[in-house]
C-alpha cells in the first residue's frame, strides 16, 4: 500500500529522534515514507514534497526539526494536509528554539506542535493514527490496542517496587 503518512526531517541528524516516529508508525502498522527534505538547504524539494504530497496519497505529513526550525511552517504553507510538528531537541538550547520556532505560527497556516524530542515523536505517530482511524477503522482499531495494552502494563504493574 502506499504511504499515509509522509515523515521528513530537517537532516539526518534529527533521524535519532525521527525514528521513533517511524517506529510506531510501524507498530500501529500505518504506510508511511520518511525523508530529509530541508527548508533551508533544499528549499525546492520542499517546495516540491508539499506541492505534491497529497496527490500521491499522502493524508498526514509530520515533520520534525531543530533549532530555528521552519520546515513544519514552510511545509504547512504549502499544502493543505495536517501538518504535525516535531521540535528536535538541540544542542545549544535544549529543543525549547524548535519548540518556539514551530508552535507560535501566526494566524492564517496551522501546525499542530508536539512535545519536544522522543514524546513528540512518538505522539505525531499516534496523532496521526488518530487522523487516520476517522477514515481507516484498522488504523482506530490499532491506535485502540496500543492504548489498552499501555493501560493493562500499567494495571499489572503498579507495584513502583517492582521492576
Ligand atoms: C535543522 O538544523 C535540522 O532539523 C537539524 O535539527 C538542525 C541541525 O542540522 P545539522 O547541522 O545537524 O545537519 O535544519
């Protein structure tokens, strides 16, 4: 099947927290692709990737970035697919330029803006899955098990002295 969701990333560098996106994107078992496409050094390919996005079938695009992080905005400008945020965290100011640079969006292009590093990444796959399980009941059905799986873990292990 062809991808639903489109991950990118402003480098390879962002892959170490991309991935889990990608890897629950997996666990739930939704079609995705994922690419480095960056704002600033291959602002034509972002261009392009938004621009053509949902034509080829691509229904969620998340897009994960550090520092003066304008690929979700940019992108978001460009298409009108949900676009999800993810501020990668940095080196320099710990993630909070990312968050900032991503969330306060003016008026007019939305981006939903996830948590900073591992948890937004991992919540841009289940909020996507949420996007998707309105149109896709296998995808509802998927983000539904995970959820009651998390739920039961915690139930049956709710002794903090225990490993
Ligand atoms: C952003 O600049 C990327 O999203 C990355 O988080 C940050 C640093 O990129 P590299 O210099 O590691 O390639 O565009």
């Amino acid at each position: 099947m062809s991808a639903l969701v489109g991950v990118i990333m402003g480098s390879k560098s962002d892959w170490a927290t991309m991935s889990h996106t990608v890897d629950m994107l997996e666990q739930l078992g939704i079609p995705h692709e994922a690419k480095v496409v960056s704002a600033h050094r291959t602002p034509d390919l972002l261009f392009s990737y938004a621009e053509t996005a949902a034509e080829r079938g691509i229904e969620v695009i998340i897009a994960g970035a550090g520092g003066a992080a304008h690929l979700p905005g940019m992108c978001a400008a460009k298409t009108h697919l949900p676009v999800l945020g993810v501020p990668v965290q940095s080196s320099m100011l710990s993630g909070v330029d990312s968050l900032l640079s991503i969330v306060q969006m003016p008026a007019g292009i939305a981006v939903a803006t996830l948590a900073i590093g591992r948890a937004g990444a991992v919540n841009a796959a289940l909020l996507a899955a949420s996007i998707l399980g309105n149109k896709y009941p296998e995808h509802q059905q998927a983000l539904q098990a995970f959820r009651a799986k998390q739920t039961s873990n915690v139930l049956d292990n709710s002794d903090p002295r225990q490993a």
